[in-house]
C-alpha cells in the first residue's frame, strides 16, 4: 500500500505540474507587471473543489466519512513573494490562507482530523525555487525539513494520546504516521503538487512559437517511479499592449508507458486511462506570473463508474 500511496501522490505532482488553466474575466483590465524584483509580491484570489460522482449502489458501501473525505470546497487567498530573481526563475515565499466554509465533519471524528490536517498542509509558509527554462517549469521546496517538523507537531496535536499508537511520536524517515506523508522527499513532492497549478504555464520556452507539442518522460527518484507525458500547446496568443500571453495546454498520460514497483503499476495504470487534464492560460509575459488559473483534472474509472474532478482557481487580485 505505502508504493501505491506513493504512486499516486508521483502521479498527482505530474498531472499538476504538467498543466495549469487560467480563467480571465472578460470586464477585467490587466494591468502590465513591473520588471520582477526582489520584494515583488503578487495577490491571489484561490479556490479548490474536490467533487466525486458515485453510483447509488456503490455511495450504499462507503462510510459517510469515507464520502466526506472525497469531496471538499476550500477558499482563501495566496500571496507569493519573490525573495531573489535568479538565473534560472525566481526564489519564492508562498503564503495561503485558506478555509473550508461547510467542513461537514464532526469535530474528533478521524475524518474531520484527517481534514484539518489537509488544510493545515496547505496554509503552510513554503519557500520554492522555480526553474523556468524548461517546457515544464520545475518547483524545489527549500524549507522542507521545517515544514516537515510542523506537520508532526499538528499531527500529534490533532490526534492526542492516539499519537504514539500511530506512529506519529516518530520522526524518522521511515515513520508510519498517516497525517505525514513519509520522508521529507515524498512530502516536498506532496507541497510541490499544491503549488505547481499556478505556475504550469509560467515557462520562458512557451513563449516560443514554435513549440506546440512535446514529451517527457518524468521520474519519482528513489520511489522508482517513471512515467510519459504528451503536451500539446493550442490557441498561443500574445498581446504586446497588455503584456500578456494565452494558449491552451493539454496532457495526454501514456498509460503504458507507468512503471512502479510491487502492486502500484497494474491500480495505478488503470486510473492512467481514465484521467484527462485540460487547461487554459494567461501569463504575463514580463514576470511569467500568472493573471488567473483554473485547473481542471477529471478521473474516471478509479473504480467502477467512478468519476472525481478537481479544480482549482487562482485570480489575481
């Protein structure tokens, strides 16, 4: 289970980092960003829902916490600031302040435990280095060891006396606690997962006309993961005046081309076939920060009939 657990939390950092959608409203005047510096800081506006579609007869067989656990709604803001404008992107502080306005939880219930530590993980302060040369911009976490500390200290406040009985009391490497996802290596990837929508269209290269379609084939280091990814650029459009660029960015996962370890690579390349990810964006042309992002990404057929969609909204404030 832990290599499945880790395949999906590999899969889920390339589907997002692979794709980011943007949403402008038509009445909003995009003003042109300064030239970035250090001390630059740009507001957001974010949203993200989780929402699954369950036949009668299989929501009959899940918990109420289980369903609970599958669909959420969260809201809030992000401020991410520049700390240096490096060769290769910039050094970033990402602040969120997010909630869950219609939790559905009862409180002490391990479903509602297992949601205050999501939120915890996302209001988190992270600093990121993003690579920008590449087709697909990559995200580094630097203060991982940190963040990783502070989601112990959550997990052992959430769960009280239960904490040693879980795991969560140990903060090895290899620690077995559920509210902390392994090593500081898989939570980075976890981190990275939940910030890379912003900026999945922040590349210098999408710029160029003439990059319309590529492949990567992405690794999960020592997980043992690897999997291809197609990218298809559509509908590039660039306004000089606004300083603003738009295209259409699709990823098309090659199923068969998963490799894993153990049982990871039969369950996960069944979801492989199933996922679609389709974006829209707007960025600007001067810093590569977005305007406004919406992400979407629906999976079918996780199980029998069963579809969840996420979505994510970023707009600039």
């Amino acid at each position: 289970m832990r290599n499945l657990r880790t395949a999906c939390i590999f899969l889920l950092s390339l589907l997002v980092a692979a794709c980011g959608a943007i949403h402008e409203p038509a009445e909003k005047t995009i003003v042109p960003d300064a030239a970035p510096a250090a001390g630059s800081r740009y507001h957001y506006a974010i949203s993200v829902t989780r929402r699954s579609e369950l036949p009668a007869e299989v929501a009959k067989e899940k918990a109420p916490e289980a369903l609970r656990l599958m669909d959420f709604n969260l809201q809030g803001d992000v401020t991410v600031s520049i700390t240096e404008v490096t060769a290769s992107g910039y050094d970033l502080h990402w602040q969120a302040d997010l909630t869950e306005p219609a939790p559905n939880t009862k409180p002490g219930a391990f479903d509602d435990i297992v949601r205050q530590k999501h939120l915890f993980e996302l209001n988190l302060p992270v600093d990121v280095s993003i690579d920008l040369r590449h087709a697909r911009p990559d995200l580094s976490i630097r203060n991982i060891a940190d963040l990783r500390r502070r989601m112990f200290i959550k997990a052992r406040e959430l769960l009280g006396a239960k904490a040693v009985d879980y795991g969560c009391a140990d903060e090895s490497e290899q620690t077995r606690c559920p509210l902390v996802r392994g090593s500081e290596a898989r939570l980075a990837s976890t981190i990275a997962s939940e910030i890379s929508p912003m900026f999945a269209c922040s590349s210098r290269r999408l710029g160029d006309a003439s990059l319309t379609h590529w492949r990567e084939v992405r690794r999960g280091g020592d997980n043992n993961l690897e999997m291809a990814i197609e990218l298809n650029v559509h509908n590039r459009e660039t306004d000089v005046h606004a300083g603003t660029m738009r295209l259409q960015l699709e990823a098309i996962l090659d199923a068969e081309s998963f490799k894993a370890a153990d049982e990871a690579t039969e369950v996960v390349g069944k979801m492989l076939r199933g996922t679609r990810v389709t974006a829209d964006c707007t960025i600007s042309t001067t810093s590569a920060m977005p305007f406004a992002v919406d992400f979407v990404e629906r999976v079918a057929n996780t199980s029998p009939d069963v579809v969840v969609s996420s979505t994510v909204h970023f707009d600039r404030r």
